[in-house]
C-alpha cells in the first residue's frame, strides 16, 4: 500500500491521473496532507466518499507512530524516538530557537559510515529510510509541537548519511521546499554529509536536486587525524574533499559549513585551529565553522574538552577573521547524542523479551 508522503507533486498528479480522477484533485490531496496535516482521509471533507473510499483502501498517510520522547528543561528541545512500520526506531530532534524552529531528521535506520564520535554508527547501516519515513519526521512533529509553532528549518543531522540515501533524500527535499507542498525555503534547509566525494558532485550536477544549504562533518584539518576518527576519510581523502568543496558552484548566501566536533586530545590543540585556518586557506567566504564540543555518550572512548581549550580554538579561528561559532549541543539533559534515545529503547525492549 502506497503512502501518499512518497510521492513529490507532479508524482502526485501522474498517480491522481492513474486513478482516472481530474488533475486538481493532486492540489486537494496536497492542501490536506501538507497544509492542513490531517491524519486520515476521512478528514479531506471536499473529497467525494467514493474517493476516501478508494484512499482508504489504497494508500495510507502515516508511517511513523510515536514510541516516546524527551524533552529538555533546558532549552525546550524535544527527542521523538519514531517507530516505522518494520518495527525499527529512528529519531528526530525538534530545536526551538530565538526567532525559529529547526527540526534535526534521520535518513537511515543506523549508519554504515563509521565515524569514531558517533553512536548512531554502532550497529551499522539497517535499512535507508524511504521519502515518506523522512516527511513524516518533519510532519508528526509539527503536529506534536502545535501548528502555531511553525518548523521553518530543516537539518539533515540525524541518524544516517544522507547522501547515501541519494534518491529518497532528493525527493523530500522537493516535498519540503515544492510551494504547493510544504513551500519551505531552500536556504533553511541544511543537508550534512560525511564528506563522500561523488555524492556530493552529484548532488551539485543534478538539476532536478533543490539547492539548499551543504554542511560537511569535517572534524580534523589533517588528513591522519581525520582518518582516525573518519574512517571514509581513507578513501574520501581531506584534501580532494577540500578541493571539491571549493569549486562547487555555490549561490550567494549559501555558505557551506564545515562542522568540527572537538574531542578532547585528539583535535582541539591549537595547532589544529592554526591548521584549519590554513585548510580553508583563502576561501573563507565560502565557508562558516561550527565548532561542536564533543557530546560523551555511555560507552564512547572520547571526552569533552574544557571551556578554556573550546575558547582558545575558537578565538584561534577568529583570528584568521574566519567565521566561527561555538554550539554547545542543545537539550544535554536529555539523550542528545543521536541514535542514544533509540539505544535505550532497544535496551529496554531487550530487557523484557
Ligand atoms: S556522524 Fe553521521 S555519517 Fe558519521 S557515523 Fe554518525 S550518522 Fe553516520
């Protein structure tokens, strides 16, 4: 059965068409299921019966029901753990911030990219999520927060590369910013990569690819650091992924950023700020920072540098006048390593079998 959150629009109209029903009929389907956010085709009152009918015998909306969430006395931020339909957990992150809400979505059931700091990567890689798994993300939790709330930014940081989920990544970015569907803007949409070359050229040669933001985890400013903690690193060398970052045909105002988690001892001297700067060398209009103190979670071999060291690379970067900011992870307080609210549930569920 078919989910109607699968299909980008004019998908939409060619499967309205299918069916023998007159092409407005897709603007209809859309207006309820992306505006008005129903939860059942019995809600989409200017459909005939015959149609819900044939919905509700055909297709489906939802794909995703809520398992449980956390959320931070802190900063408000909420952690949906998700569970989809095969039984699987997937997360998601919904930021409240001064002036606008981001929502953090998952593109795959675990990761097989490995990188060392993160624990979304332990199991492996299960399964891609498909385009309505990653929509229904953003559109559970615009509804979970309330529509007055309105999730204006979307970042592709959860669980998962999204560039190796290529094709189902591609077509909710056109369900989000398609005006006659979610009609987000492109440039609050961020896609976060591990840095795999040929995915991201493709991403850029692709047309039919909306453009919208690009961050790259990059974390080290020297190729046997970031080996160490990034294994694709060893076949998606830094400097062919440097190179290629900087000749990609990026519009004005869209800065790529290069997202760096600090961890304790391995790449927080500053030497490796000095490093970094001299990476980004003369290209620093094109890039931003984001320095991202590691975040220790159960398990994990990595620490957490002191204040001082985070301000000391920090202030390093500023010096080279590249623009860097310091985030400290949002809802601490909860399980806010991604992929640690799916960890404790398969826990527990262990625990009771
Ligand atoms: S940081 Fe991202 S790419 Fe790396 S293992 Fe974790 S989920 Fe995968």
């Amino acid at each position: 059965m078919v989910s109607l959150k699968e299909f980008n629009y004019s998908e939409l109209e060619r499967w309205v068409r299918k069916q023998g029903w007159k092409k407005f009929r897709a603007k209809q389907l859309s207006k309820w299921i992306y505006t008005k956010k129903v939860r059942s085709f019995d809600e989409m009152t200017d459909l005939s019966k015959d149609i819900r009918n044939f919905l509700n015998k055909n297709s489906k909306l939802n794909v995703l029901s809520l398992a449980s969430y956390e959320k931070s006395s802190e900063d408000g931020s909420i952690k949906f753990l998700w569970k989809l339909e095969d039984g699987h957990t997937i997360e998601s992150v919904f930021i409240p911030e001064r002036g606008h809400n981001t929502l953090c979505v998952s593109t795959q059931v675990g990761c097989a990219v490995g990188c060392k700091f993160c624990f979304t990567t332990t199991d492996g890689l299960i399964r891609n999520l498909t385009t309505a798994e990653i929509i229904d993300q953003y559109i559970q939790s615009q509804i979970f927060v309330g529509l007055d709330r309105r999730i204006s930014n979307v970042v592709y940081m959860g669980m998962g590369e999204p560039l190796a989920n290529y094709e189902n990544v591609k077509k909710s970015v056109q369900i989000l910013t398609d005006d006659r569907m979610l009609g987000l803007s492109n440039r609050k949409i961020t896609i976060s990569s591990s840095g795999i070359i040929h995915q991201i050229k493709k991403m850029y040669e692709d047309s039919t690819f909306p453009q919208v933001r690009l961050a790259i985890s990059l974390n080290a400013a020297d190729q046997g650091t970031r080996e160490k903690i990034m294994p694709i690193s060893e076949t998606n060398s830094i400097h062919d992924l440097m190179e290629t970052l900087n000749r990609l045909p990026i519009k004005t105002g869209y800065r790529i950023m290069l997202e760096y988690v600090l961890i304790k001892g391995i790449n927080d001297r500053p030497e490796d700020a000095h490093n970094l700067a001299k990476l980004i060398g003369r290209h620093k209009k094109r890039y931003k920072v984001n320095i991202i103190p590691f975040n220790p979670f159960p398990g994990s071999e990595f620490k957490r540098p002191d204040k001082d060291t985070v301000e000391k690379f920090h202030k390093i970067l500023w010096q080279y006048n590249i623009g860097a900011f310091v985030r400290w992870s949002k809802g601490a307080d909860i399980s806010a390593a991604c992929g640690q609210l799916r960890k404790k549930e398969i826990d527990r569920l262990v625990k009771i079998v």
